[in-house]
C-alpha cells in the first residue's frame, strides 16, 4: 500500500532532477519513478553514464534494515539473490530536510506473465527451479523473503534468468513478517502463521506461480482452512501445464515441505522422471506428449542455466 511518504515523494523529485549525497557526495540524476511501497520510493537514475535504481525514503530505520539484508545477501557465495548495492548516503532537500536513499543494481528485464505467455510453457519448470535455488541460499543465510510476489520478479535476458527486483520484506528467521501482500500471505488464507520460516515463502512461491495463470487473482471464500485449501487445489488442477508439478505445489501449501530444498528436490525428480520416460511414450496420446514435452524442455534449460 502506498502511505503518505510515499506520495510525498512524488511532488519531491521529478525527472531531471539531481540529487547529491551528504557524505559521499555523488551525484544521481532522477529518470523516472519506478514504483512506491510502504517504506519509499524507487527511482530510476543514471550516474557517471550509467542507469542505477534509486530508492529514497524518510524512514531511515527500515531504510537501514533493507541495506542490511542487501549487504548480507551480497555475502552469499554466487550470489543471484536481489540487485547489488552501490551506495548507501543521506539527502538533503532544498528546504532542509532529510532523507536516507540507497542506490542499488538496475535490473532490467520482462515481467514474468508476458514472457512465459511469448515464449512457452517450459519455462515454468525452469523458475521454479532457478527460485527455489534462490530461496535455499537466502533461507541458509538466515533470511525469509517474506512480500515474495509476482511484481518482485523479473525475467533477464543472457542468461534467461528469473532476478528478485525488491527485498523490503526480508525478515530473519524466527521473526514476524514485516511485509507482506494478502493473496501470497498463509495468514490471509489461514493456512499459517505470519512468522519468518522457509514454508512461509514457500506458500507464496505457489500463490506467485498461480498469479501468471491467474492475472485477476482470485480471494477466499471464508477463512476456514478445508474451505481455503479446497479452493487453492481447484486452482492449481485447473492448469494443464501444472499438472506434473501438483502434488508438489499442494504440499508447499499444507507446509508439508520444511525447507526449499526439500522442495526443490521433489520438483528435480519430476524432471528427471519425465526426461527418464520422454523416449518410451512417443507413441502415447497427444496430452501425454504435449505435458512431458514440456518437462523435459524445461529440464533441459534448467540443467543448462547452472553451467551459466
């Protein structure tokens, strides 16, 4: 939800406009607004000739936070985990007051609907993979994602590779989830407490999975937990290209899973059964085809993607 801060901003900084840090004293050329949350505000920039987001906000405790968690997933060995930080530093406007911004990676890339709707069912299997690694590396560090949804996804290109584009709500292990949206929230469906532990996102990566098929989401019918965990279910078996993945999907939703590589295991066997069996059902009816097809694609760009 976007708060008054937020708003604020927007008559603040405009496009064109420079914005020098206090101690540091780079200069950031202000592009365009990319988007607004409940701590601040991203902005595209460019500095020394080169295009950086910019993320500015008068809440410099949860400002500090989420330079933390960015500093700390930098530590992770090959890390793909959200952008890279470039420059932690304080603003001050032209009447005298101050603001904390951070300036990190400039992520570019496809929206993940679009692309998986241009290029081919296949891929599903693919991100599910690429995140899952993602989320076994963040959740060995000691971190939760906790807001993971579709809009903090990105496709990039060279690799074609799934990026986390915004890592307000990461909490630590054990906590109460700072942040979160309704439809990819266990809490808001009943199904789980709010607290930071790996099947917390785990819930949400199959809530972020369904939203590519499902753009208008879809709410529950009451908070009771058969009601709500019948309606997820429908959803998922109502999509013939997640057919192969549903008893794993369905597990991250009743938290049957504890951790992502749990997870990530189960979705691996898939693939690999399905590759195992590609060449005896040649001669099967068309569905069959069509729906190990798929599989074996995709676990072939999976296994190509970690030589990358």
């Amino acid at each position: 939800m976007m708060n008054k801060i937020s708003r604020k901003h927007d008559f603040l900084i405009k496009p064109g406009m420079k914005i020098t840090g206090k101690w540091h004293n780079h200069t950031y050329v202000i592009k365009k607004k990319l988007g607004s949350g409940a701590i601040g505000t991203v902005y595209l920039c460019e500095t020394k000739g080169s295009y950086a987001a910019l993320k500015i906000s008068d809440k410099s405790a949860s400002m500090t936070t989420e330079v933390n968690v960015l500093k700390s997933l930098g530590k992770v060995q090959g890390n793909r985990l959200g952008p890279s930080l470039l420059d932690v530093d304080d603003w001050i406007n032209p009447i005298g007051q101050k603001y904390t911004f951070y300036v990190m990676e400039y992520i570019k890339g496809e929206a993940v609907r679009p692309f998986i709707q241009q290029n081919g069912n296949e891929w599903i299997g693919v991100f599910m993979l690429q995140l899952l690694d993602d989320l076994e590396k963040l959740h060995k560090s000691g971190w939760v994602f906790g807001d993971l949804k579709l809009e903090n996804l990105l496709i990039t290109a060279s690799p074609t590779r799934i990026r986390w584009i915004d890592v307000g709500g990461t909490t630590l292990i054990g906590r109460a989830i700072k942040e979160y949206t309704e439809f990819y929230d266990r809490g808001y469906w009943g199904l789980g407490s709010r607290r930071a532990e790996p099947s917390y996102d785990l819930f949400a990566f199959v809530m972020v999975i369904l939203s590519i098929y499902y753009p208008h989401k879809f709410h529950r019918e009451n908070p009771s937990q058969t009601t709500t965990t019948t309606t997820i279910f429908k959803k998922i078996d109502a999509i013939k290209t997640l057919t192969p993945y549903s008893i794993c999907l369905k597990k991250a939703i009743t938290g049957k899973y504890e951790t992502s590589a749990q997870m990530k295991q189960a979705i691996q066997t898939v693939l690999y059964q399905a590759e195992k069996n590609h060449q005896e059902i040649t001669n099967q009816k068309p569905f069959l085809m069509e729906s190990v097809g798929i599989l074996f694609v995709a676990g072939g760009y999976y296994f190509i993607s970690l030589l990358l």
